[in-house]
C-alpha cells in the first residue's frame, strides 16, 4: 500500500511525494535524496522511510535535530496510520493510501501538466497586451487554485497594476490587500517566488491586522522576469482553508509566468500597454505608503 508525505517547509511550496510500496526513501538536506527537504535544520541524510505492506518503516539515521512521529522523539518505528513527522523543524504529513487513491492522485499530477500547456496554448493566441496580461492573471489565479490576484508591470520604472482578478482599484486601497503587499515585497527582493500556505505560520505576515481581518490564507508571488530584467509581477491569494500550493504546482506557475513575461515584453510598446496610468491603475509606490506598516 502507498503513502503520501507532504512536507511543510518554511516560506516555501509544500513538498508533496507519493511513497510506492516496496520502495525505500532517503530523507534530508543532500540533494542525493528522494525527499529533499531543504532547511538547515535537517541533517544531509536525517532518516529512511521503507514503505512495506501498508506500513512505513521510519529510521532515524543519527540526524542532528532528531525524528519525531507526533511529538515523540524516536529512532526507529513502524507508522500504522496516519501520522505527523517532523525532521529537525520541518513539519510532514504522513499518510497511507489505497492503491485508487494513489492513483488518482499521480492522475492529478499529469492533469496539472496538462492544464498549464493548455492555458499556455490559449495564452498564446491573445495578440492585444491588455489581453495577454488580463489572461496571464487568470490563468496565474487557475493554475494556482485561488481565488483573485493582481499583475504589476513595469511602467517608467516603477511597477503599476495593469490587470486584476476578483479585486477592484478601490479593494486594492483598502487595508485587506495589506498582507499581499508584504509577500510582494519578499518576491521583489529575492527575484524569487514566495509561496505561504499557512499564514499563521508566517512571523511576518501573521501580525498584520490586514491579514486577519481578510482571512487571508494563501499566497503567491512571480517575479515576471526577462533574463535579469522585472517585467511584471503576479500575485494570488486564497481565503479557504486546506488550499496547498506545492513545489510542482510553483515550478508549473513559473515556467508560465516566465512564458508570459516574454510574450509581454515583446507587446510593451502597445499603446494599450504604455499609455500612462490613470487614477484606477495604482502604482507600486503608491501600494507601499497605503500600506506599510505601523511603526512602533
């Protein structure tokens, strides 16, 4: 019988791997492993995990912050059930699956593929920037299963909001956009994506009144990027609860932003796209001083 972990990593994309039966997974910081977890707190090789007749057989492997099977320190144990791990602070979720469940699940893999080539096709016909941006959100908010976002794009150097989904430029003004200007920012330094799946779990973001007073759960930003230059930026958010965001799903979200980025470049001297943003199209800037932080 398979299993399922999924890995919880600090400001970063779940880790979800389905575990075949018979099959034994190295787990640690060692890029050698089967499950990669990348935090400092996790020993190159921390523990083995040998899926066996339904059971996973868990085996510390003198790691340096210990194994632990809901709360307990241990060195070797059999997981009968369901179960949480936690490898140095990296949180997992452990949990066998019936053969059909394990195979929907590796269909749902396939799916997600075949959904971002899909919306990349579709992305591909639209030849009017404003609607290759307006389509790049909503395929960026599909992909991601979320339920609005906003796409900024470079404008006389500085980002301005060009398309957004589920908002309005009167929502953006508001303080329950406050948390995702905070994610924006992480994205905008690192050049990196920034996924939060559990925004309790985020020291920053979770003391923003904005936050809790949205419910905000979810959140993703893209930086657009052409080579090394900022194009644009995506962002989504979700306020329902279990919304996961993986590495796959990331890795599928970046390939397409960066698609995207490219093909909105090669538009930027649309007028549509260059004209000069009025009152309803906010500026980064402007985002910053509506919503920094209060100072203590």
């Amino acid at each position: 019988m398979p299993a399922r972990l999924i890995a919880y990593l600090p400001e970063q994309a779940a880790l979800s791997r389905l575990l075949t039966d018979g099959a034994e997974n190295r787990i640690g910081r060692g890029e050698d492993c089967e499950v990669v977890l990348a935090d400092p707190s996790v020993s190159r090789l921390h523990a083995r995990l040998l899926i066996s007749a339904g059971t996973g057989l868990l085996r510390d492997q003198d790691s340096k912050n210990g194994t632990f099977v809901d709360g307990q320190r241990v060195t070797d144990i059999s997981l009968v059930g369901p179960c949480w791990l936690r490898f140095g602070d990296v949180h997992c979720e452990y949990e066998p699956l019936e053969q059909a469940v394990a195979d929907q699940f590796a269909h749902r893999l396939d799916s997600r593929r075949a959904q971002s080539q899909l919306l990349l096709d579709q992305l591909g016909r639209h030849t009017r920037a404003d609607d290759l941006a307006a389509e790049t959100l909503r395929a960026v908010v599909e992909l991601a299963e979320c339920e609005r976002g906003v796409l900024l794009m470079v404008h006389d150097d500085q980002l301005v909001v060009h398309a957004t989904l589920g908002l309005d430029p009167e929502q953006l003004r508001a303080p329950s956009f406050g948390g995702s200007v905070g994610a924006l920012e992480r994205a905008l330094r690192s050049r990196q994506p920034v996924v939060v799946n559990d925004v309790s779990t985020d020291p920053e973001l979770r003391v923003r009144r904005s936050v809790v007073d949205a419910g905000l759960r979810t959140f993703i930003c893209l930086p657009m990027l052409v080579g090394a230059d900022l194009v644009g930026m995506a962002y989504a958010d979700s306020t329902r609860p279990g919304a996961l965001l993986t590495q796959l799903d990331t890795e599928l979200l970046r390939a397409f932003v960066e698609r995207a980025a490219l093909w909105l470049a090669a538009r930027s001297g649309d007028a549509e796209l260059t004209r000069l943003h009025n009152a309803e199209m906010i500026g980064w800037l402007d985002l910053l001083q509506l919503h920094a932080p209060p100072t203590q």
